[in-house]
C-alpha cells in the first residue's frame, strides 16, 4: 500500500504541472522586447526593465485592441478572419464574435474583411470599425452576451459609401470620430468599389449627422483625442509621408491648424510597422504604434522613448483602467506589458 499512495501522489503531481491552463502555462510564457530611453521623463510611463508577454498567438493580423474592464477582457480583431477574439487572465484566448466586420452571406470576399477598431460607446455598448461591410456598426447585444448582430451607425457620406473605417474615438459627447482608409477594399485604393476620390476622417454627430472632417490626409489611420478634447491626434499609416498630424477642435464640425505632431520621415526601411493605432493617456502621453514597436510622445509631441519590439510589427495598443498595463496587438501575437507597478 505505501508504493501504490506514493505512486499516486507522484501521478497526480505530474498531472496538475501538465495542466493546460493559462495558469499552468506562466512559467513558460515568452517575454519579447525591450526599453530604449530618450528623456527621463519616460521613467514616469514605463520602467526601464519593462519587457512584453505574448499572452495570445497564432492570428492572422490582430488590431484593435480593446481593455472592457467591468468584464476583466481584451477584445482585439483578427481582420482577415473576420473575427473578434477575447483574452482572459482565466482562460486565454476565446472567439468573441464571428462574423465581425463582413456579414453578406451571398458574396464570399478576401481581404481585410473583419472588424478593425474596437471600442465601447459612452453607453457601454461595443462599436466596431466594419471593414467588410463598410460601416461603423453596434453590437446589438452586452458585452458579456456577444452576438454577431449589428446596427449601422454611419455607411456613408453624401450618398458615397466609406471605403473601411479603421480606427475611431468617442468624446465626451457622445459625438464619434473615425478614420477611413481603403485598407479594407481588396484592391484597396485601386479598388473599383472605392468611392471617395480621397480617405476620409469623419464625425457622426449625436443626431446620426455625418460631418467630412479632413480630406487631406494620405491615409489616415489611429485616431485619439487629448485629455479637455481640445486637440485631436491622427496617425498617417504612408510610408512617404509617416507622421503624426495634430489639429485644433474648434467649434462642432470644424478642425485647424493642422500641424505634423512628430514623423519618422527617413526611418529605417528594416523596421517593420507604420504610424497606425494609438491611445494617450491621462496625462496627455501619446503612446503610438510605429516602425519597429510603440513610441512613447508627451503632450507637446516629444518623442520619450520606445518600446522595441522584434520581428513583427505593431498594430495597435489599449491601455488597461489603472493605465498600468499597455495591450499591444502585434501582427500574428497580442503582447501585455506591465509598465510599471
């Protein structure tokens, strides 16, 4: 008897360490990248030994990252398979939603076809950048009970469809605010379906009223507002013009003095990624997506620091409730890095 207990405790001990829980995983889980410091005043943002966690792989292209803290989840997108996943400390990854962004079930497409931007209206309800469908739409559901139903919130301005809303922000309002390059077209800007000779940044008033806010800008991509929703930043996703543009809010529908907030014009064709998805914190930092990782901005556009990150390229980042941890959507991976503590 005292072989067989000692057999048994030592099966069950080699079961629960071979546990495929995302617990039983943590001692394995790889940790990616590093801090580059400009200015000390990065110290504030991130500590200089701050690395990032791949928490989640194996996607096509994931963006739109999206922290809903009443439910302790990431949303993110995988664009081409048309799906919307989640992460949880508990369970890992989980399909959250499919379709996300293309919903014809009579035409089969490729391409950019998903969701993109993923973010919760001054409601609580989520509200997606719908690629494939062309639109910016709501789930007609909680959060927490995800179903692949959507009303439309905008699809089109002067009688012309967008092209594929990419990324967008509500302010205070309830007024939103959205990007609409032709990422999302198969052929994207020399797609036949294009219908706007130029990409758009837009505003859906309170009253469903759709203003043309900018048609200037090449390919307009990560969108955010800074802390009084006095300034509104956009990132242009061109590798012959890869700057940040800031603009002045003046009025309801109008933007001015539109000025480049920082660029890397000249950066090195080796690093992988463009200015694309962004947030900016409390403090009016700019943390933004660009080649070779996240670049760390203050209010007036210094550039603080980097967090370099191998191999893939960036996409997008979300910030959690305490502004502590920074999600990080990073082409086939999602990363969480602990900024500080």
């Amino acid at each position: 008897m005292k072989y067989v207990f000692i057999f048994s405790f030592f099966t069950l001990l080699v079961a629960c360490n071979n546990e495929s829980s995302p617990k039983a995983d943590g001692a394995a889980k790889k940790m990616i990248g590093s801090v580059e410091r400009i200015d000390p005043a990065l110290d504030a943002i991130i500590s200089a030994n701050a690395k990032a966690e791949i928490i989640a792989d194996s996607f096509d292209w994931s963006e739109g990252p999206l922290w809903v803290e009443k439910y302790h989840m990431l949303l993110f997108s995988d664009v081409p398979q048309n799906t919307v996943y989640k992460w949880t400390e508990e369970k890992g990854k989980e399909v959250y939603l499919m379709p996300s962004g293309y919903t014809d079930t009579t035409i089969k497409r490729g391409g950019e076809m998903g969701s993109n931007g993923l973010l919760l209206d001054n409601d609580g309800n989520l509200v997606l950048c719908q690629d494939g469908d062309r639109r910016m739409g709501r789930m007609n559901s909680s959060p927490d009970m995800p179903k692949p139903s959507y009303s439309n919130i905008a699809d089109h301005y002067n009688g012309k469809r967008f092209s594929s809303p990419n990324d967008a922000v509500y302010n205070a309002k309830g007024e939103l605010f959205f990007t609409d390059p032709p990422y999302g077209l198969e052929k994207q800007a020399d797609d036949p379906k294009k219908e706007t000779i130029y990409n758009g940044v837009y505003k859906v008033k309170t009253n469903g009223q759709v203003i043309l806010l900018l048609d200037s800008i090449t390919r307009p991509n990560g969108i955010a507002l800074f802390p009084g929703e006095k300034k509104l930043l956009i990132a242009n996703s061109d590798p012959a013009k890869p700057n940040w543009y800031i603009y002045d809010i003046e009025g309801t529908d109008s933007l001015k003095n539109g000025r480049i907030f920082n660029t890397v014009a000249g950066y090195d064709k080796s690093l992988k990624g463009l200015p694309d998805g962004m947030k900016i914190d409390k403090n009016g930092n700019v943390i933004a997506s660009g080649p070779g990782g996240i670049y760390f901005f203050n209010s007036e556009g210094k550039l603080l620091g980097k967090f370099n990150i191998p191999d893939n390229p960036a996409s997008n980042c979300a910030l959690s409730a305490d502004q502590k941890t920074l999600y990080v959507t990073n082409d086939m991976n999602v990363l969480r890095i602990k900024m500080r503590d």
